[in-house]
C-alpha cells in the first residue's frame, strides 16, 4: 500500500485522483467491522475526519520524547516542545499562504470566530453598524455575531440562498449597499457542500468597504485554500476536519488586523510586562494565545497538513470530486430520495445531503449504522438554512481522502434496507430544537 501511495504522490501529475483505498490503509481506526463483518464505512468527515499513522504516531512521539511547556524552560526539552510547536506553525502557515505571525492557534473554527467578534467586533463595530452573514452559516458563523450586535446595538443582515443552495449574488450586492462593517460567510456550505465563490465576495466586500472573514472549516480541509489569492481578512478553520486532532485550530488574520486588535483572553503566555494595575501584550500570535496551549494537538495539525500536502491539495479536491460524481448519480437513482444542493459535483465539495420520502433523516441514519453505515442526520448546526430550505433535516453523506466508490456502493446497498414509512424503534421525528435526538438519545449538537 506504502509504495502505491508514493507512487500516487510521486508519479501523478497534480490534479490526478488518488487511490482512496490505498490512503485508506494509512487510517488505523477504518480498519474495523461491526458484528456482521460489514466494513466500516465512515461518510461522516464533515464532522471529524478520521486520523492517518503518521498523525497519531506525531502526537506520540511528542509526548514520549518532548513533552515540556513551552516558550519558558531554558533547558533542551521545552526548547525542543517550541520548536516542534512553531514548526507545526508554520507548516500550517505555508498551507494556506499567511505569515506565521498571522496564524493564531486556537481550539477550533468557532473560538477563532468569537475571539473576531469579541476583540476585533468590540471595537469595530457600533451601535447601527451592520453585520452581513447568509443564511447557509454553520451556528458558529451565527451566534458570535448576534452576541455582537445585541451588545452593540448592531443589526444584522442575510445573504439570501438561492433554491440550488447557493448564495444569491444579486442579494448580496443589494446588502452591501447598505454599507456593512463586516461580511462573515462560509467558503464551503457543510451541510449542502456548496463552494461559494469566495473571491468574488471578498472583492464585494471590500469595494463596499467592509472587513471580510471567510468560515473555511469545510473548504481548507478540501480544496487548495491561498489567503492572499482569497484577499480575505480573516480565515478561521478547525484541525479535526483536516485529519488532525480535535482541539486544535486555526485563525488567520492579517498581520496589520491581528496587531490592532486588542487580546481576547488574558494571562501567561499573552504579556509584555505584567504590572499590578496594567500590563502590556507580546507580540502576535503570542498575544491571543494565553496559557499553556494544546501543544500536542498543534503539531498534530503539522503532521495532518504534512499529510494532505503529500497527497496534493489539487489531487484531494480531484478525488472527492469524482467520488461526488459519482455519489450523485448514484444516489440519483434510488427510489425516493431527494437530493440538495448543486447538481454539478464541481460546484460543490465532497458533501451530499438528501432525504428519503417517507422516512425522518435519523430514521435513515439509525438505518445505515445498522449496516455499518456512518453518516450524519439532522439540521447540521444550520437551522436557518434548513427553514429557508422548507426542511427539518437532511441526512448527509461526507467524503474525504479515504473514500471511494466502493463507500458509495455501500452507503446505496444500505439504502435499500431502509423500511419506506415506517419508524425505526426509538428514532426521533425530524426537527425541533437545538438538541438532535437520534435512536432515542439525545447527542450533542456537533456541526
Ligand atoms: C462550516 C462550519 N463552520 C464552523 C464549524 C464549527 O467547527 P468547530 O465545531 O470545529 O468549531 C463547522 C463544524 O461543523 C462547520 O462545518
């Protein structure tokens, strides 16, 4: 497998699909079966992806070998902790074209959000001001900037989404005509799987004379992602969906933002010089990053980026293209079953969300595990789109380095198991709050 992959990597020109199930063989964690034998097959990255080798075997040897804190001991093993954490720094840093000084770990996409609104939008925005997001935001990229405008004053607007799940373009010129401070919208929609045209927004954006931030946590993860290419202001994204630890993300910003904002948190790690009455800031990234961080999950993040590069960014988007092609026609078959979102694979990244006349998208779901099918059901952390869509929820099938067709065979065999109307015992009717119920349990919101 080792040599199918280099060979992958080596010889393909870029832009060329990978082997999914030759990758496959390089996450420990797929290589199970539930008591009937089915393999698993795991179409729930756009949650958390799963972890390669050479990403558990980072974290381990960090902790084995250079476990210290870092940035304070003089002594050679918290020397080597910082180096192996600002590596990982910059590695990420060169994976999306930023300076490492405009890399700020944090813990995930949505702390990357609330530390904008809460340093960047406290002291930007004001009372009257507007904020302009879509409909098609994750919660994430919803309530931070409600907590902002009911602080300040502010209003809100929305993008409108067009009946194909994109953004209404026209919509958007007629807001920023109204002059918003801020334009916050998602890159990849992670519950339709539409690709926004990013670019175009952030030139918009900026002519009407707003700060943009772009929600990359499904579009780094997939697509080649360049921030100076994107022009935008701020990125955010999150380590579990790109192969690397939970806990471990990132806020992009540019360097002259990130040095006029003021911190978010305060404490160790974040100071100049501390007094009794005041105290100054180090310099960024330092500053908006106080206390021990999660050092072991950063240079996890390294390790997944490392990986994803030797694939080839190009060639990942290639691959999940065609296995979303190939999901699409597939899935396009089957009795019942209404698809969302763009109809053209290259329009979207490798998410298909769709629902099966007659039965509620957890029905579906708690169905598909029964065959060892892992996908995700319900309003994927977007309620407003769900309701400017007419829905309650949708099941979502996710694909990423290690899917193939063969999954998409899987997850349509399992389809036909699915009973047509009838409940499955203890799975919760589609809707209601902000709580999924599912096979009777109530989980935790996820994305
Ligand atoms: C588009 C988008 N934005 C933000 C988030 C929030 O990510 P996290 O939970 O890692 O903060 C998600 C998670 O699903 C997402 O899909």
């Amino acid at each position: 497998m080792a040599s199918r992959m280099a060979r992958a990597s080596a010889a393909d020109g870029a832009g060329f699909p990978f082997d999914g199930a030759a990758v496959r063989a390089n996450f420990p964690l797929l290589d199970q079966a539930n008591g009937r034998g089915q393999p698993l097959t795991f179409l729930d990255s756009a949650a958390s992806s799963q972890k390669p080798a050479a990403v558990l075997e980072a974290i381990d040897d960090f902790q084995r070998r250079d476990n210290a804190n870092i940035h304070r001991g003089i002594y050679a093993l918290s020397e080597r902790a910082t180096a192996r954490y600002e590596r990982a720094r910059e590695t990420v840093a060169g994976f999306i074209g930023a300076d490492p000084r405009e890399c700020v770990f944090v813990r995930n996409a949505t702390e990357a959000i609330n530390l904008v609104a809460q340093t960047w939008g406290r002291r930007n925005v004001g009372s009257g001001d507007l904020i302009l997001l879509s409909e098609m935001e994750h919660h994430s990229n919803l309530v931070p900037w409600q907590m902002l405008a009911e602080e300040k004053g502010a209003a809100l607007a929305h993008v409108r989404v067009t009946p194909e799940g994109g953004l209404d373009m026209d919509h958007l010129d007629a807001l920023l005509r109204r002059g918003p401070k801020l334009v916050a919208v998602t890159h990849v929609s992670n519950a339709l799987g539409t690709v926004n045209d990013v670019v175009e927004i952030v030139r918009r954006g900026h002519a009407a004379g707003a700060t943009v931030l772009l929600d990359g946590a499904q579009s780094v993860p997939h697509l080649p992602v360049d921030v100076r290419a994107l022009g935008c202001d701020f990125l955010v994204f999150s380590g579990h969906k790109m192969l690397g630890p939970m806990g471990s993300g990132v806020l992009y910003g540019k360097l002259a933002l990130l040095e006029a904002m003021p911190p978010f948190l305060g404490g160790g790690g974040m100071i100049g010089a501390v007094g009794l009455e005041r105290s100054t800031w180090a310099a960024v990234p330092a500053k908006f990053e106080a206390g021990t961080p999660a050092v072991a999950d950063a240079i996890g993040l390294g390790a997944a980026v490392d990986y994803l590069v030797g694939l080839g960014m190009e060639r990942v988007r290639a691959h999940e293209r065609e296995v979303t092609a190939y999901g699409l026609a597939r899935l396009g078959e089957v009795p019942g079953l209404t698809l969302y979102g763009p109809t053209d694979a290259a329009a979207r990244s490798g998410v298909i969300a769709f629902s099966l006349a007659g039965v509620p998208a957890r029905g579906v779901a708690a169905a598909l595990d029964a065959e060892n099918v892992a996908v995700r059901a319900g309003h994927h952390c977007c309620q407003p789109l769900m309701r400017a869509l007419g829905i309650d929820a949708l099941v979502r099938a996710s694909f990423y380095v290690y899917n193939d067709e063969g999954d998409v065979d899987r997850l349509v065999a399992a389809l036909a198991t699915v009973g047509r109307g009838e409940r499955v015992p203890g799975a919760a009717a589609d809707g209601g709050a902000c709580r999924e119920a599912w096979s009777g349990r109530v989980a935790a919101v996820g994305d």
